[in-house]
C-alpha cells in the first residue's frame, strides 16, 4: 500500500511541476505578445504601410535583423530624425546597413 501511495504522491508532484511549467509558458507567451502588440504600434505611427509590410516580412526570415531595425528605428524617432512616416525605401537602406554590418570578409594573406 506505501509503495501504492509513494507512486501517487510522485504523479501528483510531477503533474504539479508541469501545471506550473504550462503557467510560466503562458504568461511568456502574454508578455511577448504584449510587447509585440506595442512594437506595432510604434511602428504604425513612425512607418508608412509598405514600410511596415517590408518590416513584417523581415520579421517572419529573420527575427534578429527585424529586432536591429526596430531598435535603429526608434533611435533615430529619439534623436528627432523622423519628422514624417518613414517610408519603404528608408526601411530598405536601414536593412542594408544593419545587414552589411553582419557581412563577414574572410582575407587571405
């Protein structure tokens, strides 16, 4: 009966460790989707529509890069270079230059 009950007692702990880890998945999931929520907005405001599309699209190939931009976007709307939306080919040349800063050069001697 002891062994019966030590059994038990081991299902209910584990089944405890994974309510509370299915608990911290979704409150990270509400955070992330929050601060996306957010990031949305801003760029609403700061981006003409293509220029948004381009960035979404980045989003969905390379979530790093897409973070870059976001981060050089809001940079710029601080130091008070954005007076109007930026628009698709401004996006563009700040992907290139945040990607040409990634570009490795191998040289050979």
């Amino acid at each position: 009966m002891s062994e019966e009950n030590s059994t038990e007692e081991a299902r209910q702990k584990k089944l405890e460790e994974l309510r509370q880890l299915y608990l911290k998945q979704q409150e990270e999931e509400q955070r992330k989707s929050d601060t996306e929520g957010q990031m949305q907005g801003l760029l609403k405001k700061f981006l003409d529509e293509d220029a948004r599309a381009r960035l979404n699209n980045v989003r969905l190939v390379n979530e790093d890069l897409y973070a870059k931009a976001f981060q050089a976007i809001m940079g710029l709307v601080q130091r008070g270079f954005v007076k109007q939306k930026l628009k698709e080919e401004q996006v563009k040349e700040i992907l290139r230059q945040l990607k040409s800063d990634r570009d490795i050069t191998i040289k050979r001697k």
